[in-house]
C-alpha cells in the first residue's frame, strides 16, 4: 500500500487514531492523535536500535492505541529539495508500510524542531528539559499540521 496524497491518505483512513512520528538517526520521536484527530498530543520518544527493534517498539505502541495510519516527517531542504536524510526516511516508511500494512503519509518535516524548540523556551523549560522532549514535540507538531490538512479534505475525496 502506497500512499502518496493527503486525499489518498483521508479515503483511506477516514478516523481512528494516527501515530506520528519524527525518525532521527538517533532517536524517532512519537505523537498520537485521537480518533477524532482533533489533537495531538506527545507521547514518547524512541532510542533508535536495529529497525527491527524500532518496528517492535512501534507495532507496541500501535497496537496499544488502535492506529489506523502512520504520519512521517519528511526532511526536506528550505528550498523542497530531498537530500540524503529524506531517502533513509522514504526507506524508513516503506519498511512501516511493509511491516504494518498501514498507510503512511510522509509530511513536510521543515521547521518542526525549530518549532518545537521556541514552544518550549517560551513555556520556560531549561535546555536539558527541551533535549529531553523535542523529539516527541516534533513528531506532534507534524502530526497536528498533518491532522489540520486531513480535516479540509471533504469525505468524498
């Protein structure tokens, strides 16, 4: 299953909930969304080990939350270039298509830490707190953008 499109990814999963995530190459931050996909909330972050590993850490975690579909931030350039970090990601989502039999739905990625990192200064946690949850805050800054993307599409897309 391939999903490309937020449509094609809509008609397939019309509710239930949606893991987003934010694969680094040390850690894959994890938001989760409700079945409404009104919010997404933070939820953990993952020490990248071997893929199979990380699979495992990611079908627990599905399967505890019933998810329906996967949302991963795709790393582009400013400019929208894809570089190297962008194929390890295409890869990455392939193998979650493979190993799920799940829609995967790769979103613009672009600013997302950087975001994350100004919510959480302005809140006032120190650094060591931000290194902390920044991978997750990006996976949820991902899945909301995606989520309000989602909900403009009209179910007869």
């Amino acid at each position: 299953m391939r999903i490309v499109t937020p449509e094609d990814f809509a008609t397939a999963t019309r509710s239930g909930a949606l893991i987003g995530l934010d694969p680094g190459t040390k850690t894959i931050g994890v938001a989760i969304c409700d079945e409404r996909r009104t919010l997404a909330s933070p939820l953990e972050t993952i020490r990248r080990k071997r893929l199979t590993d990380d699979l495992v850490e990611l079908r627990r975690i599905a399967e505890n939350r019933k998810a329906v579909g996967f949302v991963v931030g795709m790393p582009l350039h400013m400019n929208g270039d894809a570089g190297r970090r962008a194929q390890s990601v295409r890869a990455f989502s392939r193998s979650l298509e493979d190993a799920f039999q799940l829609p995967v739905l790769q979103w613009d990625e672009r600013l997302s830490t950087f975001t994350a990192d100004e919510a959480m200064k302005d809140a006032g946690l120190r650094r060591d707190k931000r290194a902390a949850l920044i991978d997750s805050a990006a996976a949820t800054i991902i899945l909301q953008s995606a989520l309000d993307r989602l909900s403009e599409i009209p179910e007869s897309a």
